[in-house]
C-alpha cells in the first residue's frame, strides 16, 4: 500500500514522468523516474522507504526489500 500511495503522489503531486510495472499477484512493483527525482518525489519517496523499513522491522520475515 505504502508503494502505490508513493507512485500514485508522484502522479499527481509532481507531474515527473516514470514507467510503472507490477504484478498483481506476487506484490512486486518496479517503478523508475524517466530522470533524476525532483525535490517532491525525492521527499515522497523517502517517506515510502521510511516507512517500509518499518513494517520491515517489525513484519521482517514478511516482507523482502531490495534497495
């Protein structure tokens, strides 16, 4: 949740262009900015990794990232 959140304010927050995949059923998400993250999404997507590493440090078998 906290991922589509994060792709779904950078849309419509700060109007950067990306490319987006997933896959429904195995919760995995790929998301890159066309170029270097602008001051709003750079803040947004710190917050959405903020907030990973903490479901992370709590659920950690749960959940697997990749940074």
């Amino acid at each position: 949740m906290l991922v589509i959140n994060t792709v779904n304010s950078i849309e419509a927050l700060t109007g950067e262009s990306f490319t987006c995949d997933y896959k429904e059923d195995g919760g995995f998400i790929r998301f890159a900015l066309s170029s270097a993250p602008g001051r709003e999404s750079s803040l947004l997507l710190d917050a959405m990794v903020l907030g990973l590493r903490s479901v992370k440090e709590r659920y950690g078998n749960e959940i697997k990232l990749k940074e």
